[in-house]
C-alpha cells in the first residue's frame, strides 16, 4: 500500500489531501499518474498530462520514471515559484 498525497490546487480540485492506494507491483510514477487519471473527471483533468506536475517519493523529488514500490509515501503538486 501507498500514501498519496496532494497539495495545494490537486488537493482543492480533488477534494482530498490524502489517500492510501493498493498497488500490483512496483510502478512508475508516469503509470501512477496514468491510472489516476483513469478516474476520469476531476482526476483526469489534473494527471491527464504529467508534464508540470511536481512529486515527490518519501519526501525527496523524484522524476517521472521513478518507481514507487510498496510502503512509500508519493506527494503530487504543482509547480511553484517563489519570489
């Protein structure tokens, strides 16, 4: 099992800030964003394009092609800039 969590707009277009989640076997974060957005609505129109989604695997930035494996902790958001 994982825990996703989302931040800032995911988490007010998702209506949640957390989720725990099942997987099969190890998977990457781009198939992780694909199955979330095979919700459909809300879901899809946040992960449909991961481009411009930020994560991080057990609170260290990860890229698109890092697996997650069973018992880790995935934050999603999206960019931010600071000033």
């Amino acid at each position: 099992m994982i825990k996703l969590c989302f931040f800032a707009r995911f988490r007010e277009k998702l209506g949640t800030a957390e989720e725990s989640m099942t997987l099969e076997g190890p998977m990457t974060v781009t198939a992780l964003m694909s199955l979330l957005a095979g919700r459909g609505g809300a879901w899809q129109e946040v992960f449909d394009c991961p481009r411009g989604i930020m994560v991080a695997i057990n609170q260290e930035m990860a890229a698109l092609d890092s697996t997650i494996h069973d018992g880790d902790e995935v934050a999603l958001f999206p960019p931010v800039t600071g000033g």
